[in-house]
C-alpha cells in the first residue's frame, strides 16, 4: 500500500481523505481503511455506499452502517438489507449512532420471531447486553441454554429472564446446575421461589436459602405444600 495514499485516507482533513479517494491507485482496500478513520466526511460514506461492488460485501455494509458519522437516513435505509447477523455487528458496535443500534435490534427482535431455531441459538450466543430482552419471549430450551452461555452475560439478565415466570421446567435446572449463576444467592431465591422450578430442585435449593428469604417462599401464594413443609421446617417451625 502507497504510504502517502494511506496517509490522505487516514487524516481528519475532508479535503485529504476525498484527495486519496480520488487517488488512481485507490481499490476496495482502500475503502476498508478509508472507514477506519472516525473523522470521515459524512458526504465521503455516502459516495461509498453508491459503490455497488463494495455494498455487496456485508462486512463493509456493517462498517459503513455502523460508522459514527455515516447519515443517520443512509443508516437507517441499508438496515432492512443486512442479514441477521450484520445486523448483531451493528447492535454490538460501540462507534454506531444510538439510534441506528436500536433500530438494529428492533429488526432482530422481529427477526426472532421468525428465525429458524439454528439461527437463534447463534445469536442467542452473541446477543449484547443491549439485546438481552430479545430472551423474554423465547421458549425453546436449547436457545435459552445457548444464551446462558453468552459472554456479555449480567446477573440483572438472568434475574429478569427469571422474572417472566413462564420458562420451561428444565430451564431451572440447567441454570442451577450447569452455569455460573446458579451459585448466585439472588439466582437460587429466583428459582426456589417461582412455581415453575422442578419441587425437586426446589427441595435442594432451600437449605441454601437465608431464613428472610425463606419467609418470602413461606409467605408466597401457590407453594406446593411440600415445599412449604420444608421451609416450616428450616425455619424451626412445627408442621
């Protein structure tokens, strides 16, 4: 690469940058560098994006989507033509525009009502944590497990996931037994509180529990009469 061009292309001078994008030695490699520069000339992206050779590349749509200084009406009419996962890269980029990631993760909470289960477990992996509602109206177990599996993971994910009341029995003892978060006293009380957890698990989990919270499952409606049993019991109260 022409040092000089990389140089033009790089600097936060508009006059520069539209010099190396004129430059008879410029390429498609050159318009991935170009996009690099945080300084770019808004006017400069939209000249990229009339590159139809370019736009067919979906990396350089995400990076171009994704640029701080792209037109927010540029941004915003080449989302409908991502695919879910570029879609996923603009809603994780810290350098998009505030409203091009919310738009980015309304399509994918769309998408996901739609998204063959292969595909939502993919994304379930990599969802950020600006995305982690889209796991609110999922039902399928396997997706669910593959989101507990996400990096960008937070306890205040988990505890509202298990506020929603309505997940599959076997999703408690996946996350009690298998991850993380089931050695969390916050995550424990969530679970031996719900009345959808297993009463097995339930039985398990309360010796763990702090006698205030065990008040709490005492004093919650619906308990299975074992399991108010139980923490009678625990709380040294006669049955």
């Amino acid at each position: 690469m022409v040092e000089d061009l990389r140089s033009l292309l790089l600097s936060p001078s508009p006059r520069k940058q539209w010099e190396g994008f004129n430059h008879p030695d410029f390429s498609g490699e050159h318009a991935f560098l170009l996009l690099k520069n945080r300084a770019l000339d808004p006017s400069l992206l939209e000249q990229l994006s009339r590159d139809r050779e370019l736009m067919g590349k979906g990396r350089f749509k995400v990076l171009l989507v994704s640029h701080p200084n792209v037109p927010l009406h540029l941004a915003l009419d080449l989302l409908p033509h991502l695919l879910p996962g570029e879609l996923l890269e603009v809603a994780k980029n810290p350098g998009a525009k505030p409203q091009v990631k919310k738009k980015a993760v309304a399509a994918l909470a769309e998408g996901m009502k739609k998204y063959p289960k292969g595909l939502r477990i993919s994304l379930a992996r990599r969802l950020p944590p600006n995305a982690h509602f889209l796991m609110l109206q999922e039902k399928d177990m396997d997706v669910l497990g593959a989101f507990l599996q996400n990096p960008s993971l937070t306890l205040a994910s988990v505890l509202r996931l298990l506020d929603r009341g309505n997940l599959p029995p076997e999703f408690y003892n996946y996350l009690y037994h298998r991850t993380k978060w089931g050695l969390r006293p916050e995550v424990k009380f969530k679970i031996a509180i719900s009345r959808n957890s297993p009463v097995p698990l339930v039985l398990r989990i309360l010796g763990e529990l702090s006698k205030p919270q065990l008040r709490q499952i005492e004093k919650s409606p619906g308990q299975p009469d074992v399991i108010l049993k139980r923490v009678k019991l625990l709380l040294g109260k006669e049955v």
